[in-house]
C-alpha cells in the first residue's frame, strides 16, 4: 500500500476527508481507503512496510521510534489534517519522515471566532445580554455609555503565531488600536501585522479586550495570574482560544468575583470540560463555550483539503507551505 490512513477514530477520518477528496487521494496517492489503527500496524507490521505516505488526522497514535523503524521503513510523509502535531510529531521527525500539518486551516476558524467575539466584547454584548435576561432594561440602557464600543479602542493580542498573525490582518478592517505581546514577533512582521508590541503587563493594563494565543508548552503552562487580569481597565473582556493550562483558573475565577464588571469568553479550560463543580458554570460574568472555535461541522473538509494539496506539491516536488520541523515544535501550539 503506497498511501493509507491511520487514525484511531474511523468517523472522524470520514469527516475530515469527504467522498470526493478520498476519491481523489484514491487515484492519485493510491490510497487504501481502510483506517488503519495503530494495533492493526503493530500486529502485522508486514504489510506497511511499503507504506510511503500516511494521512490522518485527530487520533493520529504515537508511536515512538523503534516502532517507526519497524513497521514504516519506506515511510516518506505524514500529512495531519488538523492542527497541533505535538503528541505525535518528534518520533517521526527523528526517523526522517516529514510531517506536515492543516494548522493553517485551522487557524482560520479560530481566527474567525476571535474577531467576531473581539466585536462582541467591545459592544458590551456579553454583560448586556446577561443584564437584558434579567429584566434589567434601565442597567442595560446606562451600559450602552460605558461600553465603549469599536472606535480607537484598544485589543491585546497574547502570541502571534500563526492565529494571532490571522486575527491581526483581520483585525486591520477596522479602527482599533491593536497591540501584541510576543517575544519572538519582529519588529518588521510587527509593522506588517500594524501592531504595536508591548510587555504582557502592559497589554493587560491598556487594552479593553485581551485575546491569548499563546503556543501549548511548558514555559506557557500558567503564564495568566491574577496579577494580570486584575489590572485589566473597567468593563474589559479576556477571551481564551488557546489552551486553558495557560491560565491559572483560580487567579481567573478570583479576579472575575472581584470585579464583575470584568468578562470571560473560555472556549477552552483545564482540564477540558471543566469539572461540572467548577465555578466557571456559575459566575455570571464567565461565558463558556465547548471548544468551538476551531474547525467543526463542514469546516473540517478544509482541513483534508490542504494536506492533499500539500501531497501534491511534494509528490512533484515543489515547494510545501505547512511542513512541520523539530524547531517549529518549540513554539508552535
């Protein structure tokens, strides 16, 4: 088999790569259209060991590299339609397969989401809605001055990688002063983006709305506190995308109960849900949602459409855009 799918979630294969696509990856990657589990490979390793290119997607297993070695010997390429390769990248990349990922593709949704809710926030939308299903339509109406609404107002970016760079040339069709903490953002990406960098102490202090897309890893893991959201202005919103274990849940939740005229928008939290217990379900200036921000329904396909473009451009040996390497997975999400 030259090309096949290894994924451990059969249904979530079928959803990334639609009919069309796996007709087309068929004929011209000849493609078992079999999902294959990392069991199947382990019990008759075999029958894989001319196996050149894998695709797959969430539920990608690890293997480490012995297995690699064992089962892979002729293996070229992984192409993961979906975002992070963190779980299962740096055993593939030490045995010299090249991996390559759809975060791009996801990054648009997300990016998406980000903006539509950095409007929202500015509007008020969050605490209005909240005021407007309590009947408190003379609150309601005072929170329309102090709101602030869209003009000059100032958003924080935390990262600027791949969907904090998107949110920023989104964010350039409107009037809004954005600012951005990232330490490996340079100074000329920076004016391309037009964003202005500063301290995160600074970006929590100036900004109305503060979005983080920080990368997952271990110098990120509770890099929010209390100290920060705390010195967020009046009427502020903190919106996370990116990964709960970023945020020190507590130093969050103390902050929200100190100051309600505060917001929360988590898509994400940790662990992912939050335990039903958890204060987040309560607060009436936190809003949940299950991590939605990234692709869903019928933007998935977008996904499986990449990387069998990016199968394309290797197998005639062009140049790739989304190839993942073992310096990239020091930062990247």
């Amino acid at each position: 088999m030259k090309s096949i799918f290894l994924c451990q979630e059969k249904g979530t294969v079928y959803r990334v790569f639609d009919r069309n696509l796996i007709q087309k990856l068929s004929r011209e990657a000849e493609l078992d259209e079999t999902v294959y589990k990392k069991e199947d490979v382990l019990s008759a390793p075999e029958k894989f060991s001319e196996t050149k290119f894998v695709f797959s997607t969430w539920g990608m297993p690890t293997f480490n590299e012995s297995e690699i070695k064992a089962c892979f010997p002729n293996l070229q390429c992984v192409f993961y339609a979906a975002g992070t390769v963190q779980n299962f990248a740096r055993p593939f990349l030490n045995c010299g397969v090249k991996v390559f990922s759809a975060w791009a593709a996801n990054a648009v949704p997300v990016a998406e989401y980000t903006v539509a809710q950095i409007i929202l926030a500015n509007k008020g939308f969050f605490p209005q809605t909240r005021l407007m299903a309590e009947k408190r339509l003379d609150d309601a109406k005072r929170r329309l001055w102090v709101s602030g609404g869209n003009y000059k107002r100032s958003v924080g970016l935390i990262g600027c990688g791949m969907i904090g760079s998107l949110v920023a040339e989104m964010l350039k069709r409107y009037e809004l002063n954005v600012f951005a903490f990232d330490p490996f953002l340079t100074e000329e990406k920076a004016k391309k983006l037009n964003v202005t960098t500063v301290s995160l102490d600074e970006l929590f202090e100036r900004c109305g709305v503060v979005s983080n897309h920080l990368a997952n890893n271990d110098a990120t893991k509770g890099m929010l506190r209390y100290r920060h959201f705390i010195k967020l202005p009046q009427y502020a919103a903190f919106l996370n995308t990116g990964r709960g274990a970023q945020v020190v849940e507590d130093d969050l939740v103390r902050a929200l109960t100190e100051r309600p005229d505060l917001t929360a928008v988590l898509d994400v939290t940790y662990p992912e849900p939050a335990p039903l217990s958890h204060p987040f379900y309560t607060l009436p200036n936190c809003f949940l949602t299950p991590h939605i921000a990234g692709s869903i329904g019928g933007e998935v396909v977008r996904m499986g459409e990449y990387m069998a473009r990016e199968y394309e451009q290797f197998v005639k040996g062009n140049p790739c855009r989304f190839e993942v390497n073992l310096k990239m997975l020091e930062t990247m999400a």
